[in-house]
C-alpha cells in the first residue's frame, strides 16, 4: 500500500479547518490508516475539532487491544465524538464545534471505512468510480428519497448542511463500509471541498491517470481552486 495526501486551504477560505493522517505501515493493530476529517465552527473551533479528531483516533487505535477492525473503529469514534463534545459545551469559544470524518483501513484484502458527515471515500475500479460512503447531509437525503436531483443537488444552497457530525451531539453514528478489493484499484479519500468543486467523471480521469500518486493529488487540488476554490481541499489517494 502506498499513498499521498495533501490539503489545501483554497481560493476563498483564510483558515484550513481540514486535517488529513495517513500511514502506509502499522498503527497499533491495524496494518495501515488514512483519515479525513473537515472541521466546522467559528474561528479556530472547526480547525481544532478536526485536529482533534484526528489526534484522539490515532491514540485510540495506538491504544486499542481490540483485533477486530471494525471494533477498533467504533471504538476511537466514539471517544473522539466524546472528548469533542465534552470540549464544545465547556469551552464557549468552542461552543457548536464538530467535524466530518471518513477513516479507511485495508486488511487481507478488505478495504474498511467508516465516515460520519460528508467527506467521502471513493474506490476507481478498472472501468468506473464507486462512491462507497454516503453523504450525512441535508441534500443528500433529499436525493436519496427522490425530492431532488443529482445535477440540482450540485448547486443546491443546503449542499453544506450536514446531518451527522462527529462532536456535534452527546451520541454519534456513524456507517461502517467492508469493500472487497482485487488489487489493482485506487482508492480517494477527500473533503468536500474536493466534490462540491469537481465533478465525479474528472476525479476518475485524474485518478486513472498514468501521473504519479503526488502529481495526481495535486492536480485534483489544482482543479478544485481552478474551478473555484470555495472551501479547504483534502485528498488522499492510495494504491
């Protein structure tokens, strides 16, 4: 497994409220992990909910004496919707902070994710791109129980509300995702600053691209910012 991750504070934002972790080795027992997580709240609450997301499940995995992958994701979520949470109603100038996360392992041959918001995973298979998480969001729903289309959806004023949040409330859900991998896929993981500026068909052209894992990162950022640059980018990209 090899990878590149990258974030970007765009064209329109001042801070990067994004924090993106990978490792290519062992973290604690699982043999690898990649995370994205997009920070929200005002001033610096959202960069430091994401950060703080991050840190707490890392050190929970590093932490963990669960075998199971799943388990050990569950576990770490919960604790870092937990410690979030607790910050959040504590610290007023923390106050409504909370962050999206999508958080990947690959084990003998499964690829696991979990996600809470709307930060996604994707796997580019030999012929096409598979969203594998689902958006916790506003329009998302609305597309999914047929009230709006995917091309309205794209423009949509509600597209940044989302339903689910790690820290935002005392209990989190989050959805759990085991994709059998044969071997010769990519795989994005990446914040919606990436998604609401690019449209899936040049995701999938940029990540089948005979580019190096760096030179494709970056051109998906790049594309972002060309095509506006409205929020941070995140991007991993795996293979």
């Amino acid at each position: 497994m090899i990878s590149y991750k990258i974030t970007d504070v765009g064209i329109e934002r001042k801070v990067n409220q994004d924090t993106v972790y990978a490792s290519d080795s062992g973290v604690g027992n699982l043999p690898n992990l990649y995370i994205v997580a997009d920070g929200m709240g005002g001033e610096l609450a959202g960069d430091y909910a994401s950060a703080k997301c991050v840190e707490t499940v890392v050190d929970g995995i590093l932490a963990s004496k669960e075998s199971e992958p799943v388990k050990i994701l569950e576990q770490v979520i919960q604790s870092a919707n937990q410690i979030i949470y607790k910050e959040s109603k504590s610290d007023p100038a923390k106050a409504g902070m909370g962050t999206t996360l999508v958080v990947a392992t690959f084990v003998d041959g499964h690829l696991y994710v979990a996600n809470v918001g709307d930060s996604r995973l994707y796997v580019a298979t030999a012929t096409k791109l598979l969203q594998i998480t689902k958006d916790h969001s506003v329009v998302a729903e609305l597309v999914r129980t047929g009230e709006l289309d995917e091309d309205d959806a794209r423009t949509d004023k509600r597209k940044n509300m989302i339903t689910r949040a790690v820290g935002a409330e005392e209990g989190i859900s989050a959805d759990y995702f085991d994709v059998i991998l044969k071997g010769n896929e990519k795989v994005l993981l990446c914040s919606d600053g990436l998604t609401n500026m690019v449209e899936d068909k040049d995701i999938y052209s940029i990540i089948k691209s005979a580019d190096s894992l760096e030179g494709r990162a970056n051109k998906l950022v790049q594309l972002a910012n060309d095509n506006g640059g409205k929020d941070n980018i995140s991007v991993i990209v795996i293979e």
